[in-house]
C-alpha cells in the first residue's frame, strides 16, 4: 500500500481481523498455494492512502509444525499479512463455537442456543475460556511488529478482548474497534453470561464503531444499564481504577460501510462481463429475473425468502413461467451443526417449490450451494430485474450496495428487509419489508415486477447517488482519522 506518488506512507495500520484477506492452502511441506479474497475490508484499505496497511490475522488453515509455519509466515509476508497461528482445539471452541455459535446468533437477536440448552451452557465456560485465550494469542503477534505511531484497528466480534489485550500490553497504543454485525438491545446482550467483560474489554479502545446510529446507542446502552457507566454525547466514560490512573472516555459513534462502487462499474465494460451478460440474456428470455445473494446463514433469511417466492407464485398465476428465482447461497461454516441443518431445510424448500411450480422445460427457482466468481456475479447483478435481501438482521449487507452499483442500466427494483443496516441508507429507494412477514413480501416481489419505469428510475437513482459517494475508501478514512484525532484530544485532555 504504498502511495502513488512513490513517497513513503506515513503511519503504519495494522489491521487486525479473524480472518485475513488471504486463505493458505498447503501444497507441500513448505509450499503453499494463497487465495486473495478482495473483500469489502480490503477495497476499503486500499483507498487509505495515506497509511501503510498490514494484515494481522487467521489463515484459514490450522498450522501446527514449524517449517510450515516458518513457510507460511514467509509467503504470507509478500502480502503484507502476518498470520496468528490457532490450534485446532482452540478454532473449534473460539470460531465454531463461541463467535459463530454464541455471538453471532445473539447479535442477530436470533438468542442463545435453544437446543441442547443444558451442554451449551456446560460448554459455555470453556469456550468462553478459548475466545479469551485467541484474543490474546492475537494480541501476541500484534504486540510483537508494534511500533510507536502506529495504528491498530480491530474489527469485528470476533475480537471484543484484543482492545484490553493491547492496552494492557502499551497504554500509549492508537486502538480502535469497529463491530461489522448489529450490536444488539441491550435487554439481549444481558442474557449473554460474559455480558460485563466483554463490554469491559472493548471499553479498553480510544474508538468503538457501529455501522448505524442504533447500533451505537444499543451498545453504549448496554455500557450504562449492565457496568452502571456514564454516557455523554461522545461516547461512554470510564471512572479511575487506581488513585494515579486518570478516568478514560471511549469515543463512540457511527461509520456506516460502503462498497468499492468503481471497482463494479468498471467491471460491467469488460469483454468477459459482457460476455456473461449476453448469455444470461439469452438463457432467461422473456423472463423477469430475480436474485439473492446471500452466505447460507440463519440471518440471511433465506428460507422465509424462498416461501415469500412460494406464496406469490401460489397467489399470481400469470407469473408462473414468467419469472425466475435465481438463489446463490454460499456456503459458510459449515463445521457449525445449525448451518449444516439449515442447508438441508433450504434444499427441502426449493424441492419442493420447484416440484409444485415447474414444468419439463423450466424451474421457478435456481438453486447453487457456491461461491461465483466476481465477473459472473458482476453480470447477474447487471441482467436482474428485483433483487431480494431479506435478512432477518443483518450488519449493513453489501449485496444490496453491488446490485445498485451494477444497476445503471437495467434501473431493477431493489426489496430490501428493514432489519438491514442498509435500510437506513437505501430505504428511500428500495421497497422495504419484514422479512418475517411472507405476505408482505410476496406483495412487494409483485409491486416490484409489476413497477413502471418512471418510479424504478426515481428510486435507482437514489440509491445510485448513495452507493457511489459512500465508499468503503471514504468509511476507512473517516475511522482513522477519525481515531487518530480521538487519541490526540484524549492526550490533550491528560495533560490539562
Ligand atoms: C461476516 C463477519 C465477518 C466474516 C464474514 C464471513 O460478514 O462480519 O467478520 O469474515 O461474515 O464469515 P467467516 O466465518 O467465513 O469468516
């Protein structure tokens, strides 16, 4: 991430994730084969110029012999990465279980699990115990390539014990949490048993951020009703500990994401692009075209989606042979039992919706379990005439940002589920529904199909207008500078 003039940046971020924008997959004792993943994280890095980013963060692969870790270190150095090296126990009871199988679905408002209520809470504990022990191990690697002046920023739920970790190491260091998921009322966090360190822990940061405005006040909620803390207007305030320790205020605010929109723009002018585009035009002629894009998760909503679908074509006749569904769900952890079990309801439901509706030359619903390449989903995003995202709680979802940005032409409808962050920004152009509420939604997929011109235009282009100039560029620098002058003030405030 040098600057383009050549000049050397100035300040060092570290940006420290779970998962680090490259996975490893090992080819031999020492070789490895490494996948970048242009994530909305790394667009977004990309646009601060004026830092030089490194990436501190998993692999995806669970490393345990020296030699490939050395190897892997060495590879992974070419990109600016620095891998945490977890073991196998400590990936099953941190990621499996406490980030995707306890905070994820509570963040999600979707509560702790209810099955088998008695061995999670016995579990709870330990892995409580290992999310603790990976913050920290975390913590080491980032302790260790530190130095002064330069910024750390953390992100997500994942990582709510690396602030405290840091500071406890360097009270001097810049830190920052940004969550990416909904931080949720603070009557559901208190259910949670680590409800008070946790908060405690992230406290430890000079900037919390959320994606929306909500989010931020769910959480500084949360601050003041369980740890008794006061809020003002910036953020929540934590009294001295000791008789020579100053009280610390913890700046928090909103920094809603955006999409790299340039990056799909340009996409839809290339040979290859077009080149799909065409196809998809032929393949699904005299079809309207409707599509989701979700990761096969419970808060994509994606079996109340597919019985929304079910329900118009039950109620609207005309439209049968007239409209496809065309459904990418991408698999994700899927070592998490209630992700497996959701894979096979969401199979069930377009068997059967498929079976009721199709007919020997066509089927109302495309189904793929996988991930698509980005020209391909550049071009579907482009041939789509409504696109559907009916999360049940979602952080912000930048599906629904891609498909406007990739929309200029066609001028699609997009239904979007209120439960978004990005209903608070796409709301005005969007259809918004509860995607709880199937009748709700089959009434909008008929408004949407059945939509003049005029009123899709009026719509896109709000939309348009919002995705263009709310960039993931301009959402990281607006948080680091905002961090850097948040620890400057704080500075300035000690030594009055
Ligand atoms: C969400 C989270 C990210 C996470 C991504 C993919 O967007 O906020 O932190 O990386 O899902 O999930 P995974 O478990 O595969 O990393």
């Amino acid at each position: 991430y040098e600057r383009e003039d050549g000049k050397p940046a100035r300040q060092r971020l570290l940006v420290v994730a779970n998962r680090l924008p490259v996975s490893a997959v090992r080819k031999g004792e020492d070789s490895w084969s490494l996948e970048i993943s242009a994530g909305g994280l790394v667009s977004a890095l990309l646009g601060v110029k004026e830092f030089e980013a490194r990436w501190i963060g998993w692999a995806g692969v669970n490393v345990v012999d020296e030699v490939g870790q050395k190897s892997l270190t060495e590879a992974l150095a070419e990109k600016r990465c620095i891998p945490v090296f977890l073991t196998e126990k400590i990936v099953h009871q941190y990621y499996n279980g406490y980030c995707n199988n306890i905070l994820w679905p509570l963040f999600h408002y979707l509560g702790l699990p209810q099955e088998d209520r008695l061995a999670t809470t016995r579990g709870f504990q330990s892995q409580f115990d290992s999310y603790q022990e990976a913050n920290q191990m975390f913590a080491d690697v980032v302790n260790k390539i530190y130095e002064e002046g330069d910024i750390v920023w953390c992100h997500d739920y994942h990582l709510m014990f690396l602030p405290q970790c840091l500071k406890k190491f360097n009270k001097k260091m810049k830190v920052g949490w940004f969550l990416h998921t909904p931080f949720p009322s603070s009557e559901i966090h208190r259910t949670l048993p680590s409800r008070s360190e946790l908060l405690r822990a992230v406290l430890a940061a000079d900037l919390v951020g959320f994606h929306t405005y909500d989010y931020a006040r769910h959480f500084v909620s949360a601050c003041t009703r369980i740890l008794g803390l006061e809020a003002t207007p910036e953020g929540v305030e934590t009294p001295p500990e000791g008789a020579e320790n100053q009280g610390k205020l913890t700046r928090v605010a909103a920094f809603p994401i955006g999409i790299d929109s340039d990056r799909f723009i340009r996409a839809l002018d290339l040979p290859k692009v077009q080149g799909h585009i065409k196809d998809l035009q032929d393949r699904f002629k005299g079809r309207k075209v409707m599509l989701g894009v979700d990761r096969l998760d419970m808060i994509k909503g994606i079996p109340q989606k597919l019985l929304a679908f079910e329900k118009f074509l039950e109620e609207n006749d005309g439209w049968r042979d007239k409209v496809v569904l065309l459904q990418i769900a991408v698999p994700t952890r899927t070592d998490v039992p209630e992700y497996q079990k959701l894979t096979s309801q969401v199979h069930e439901i377009v068997g059967r919706i498929n079976g009721r509706f199709g007919s020997l030359t066509a089927v109302p619903i495309h189904h793929l379990d996988r991930t698509l390449d980005f020209q391909a989903l550049c071009a579907l995003y482009a041939v789509t005439d409504v696109a559907l995202v009916t999360s049940l709680r979602d952080g912000m979802n930048l599906v629904s940002y891609e498909f406007v940005a990739c929309q200029e032409k066609k001028k699609g409808v997009l239904i979007l589920s209120e439960f978004a962050g990005a209903a608070q920004s796409l709301g005005a152009g969007a259809l918004l529904v509860n995607p709880w509420n199937i009748t709700e939604v089959a009434k909008a997929i008929s408004k949407a199909l059945n939509m003049k011109s005029p009123e899709r235009e009026k719509r896109h282009r709000h939309n348009f207008h919002h995705v263009t100039t709310h960039t993931a560029q301009e959402w990281a620098e607006t948080f680091v500078s905002e961090l850097n002058d948040t620890v400057v003030e704080a500075q300035l405030r000690t030594k009055q």
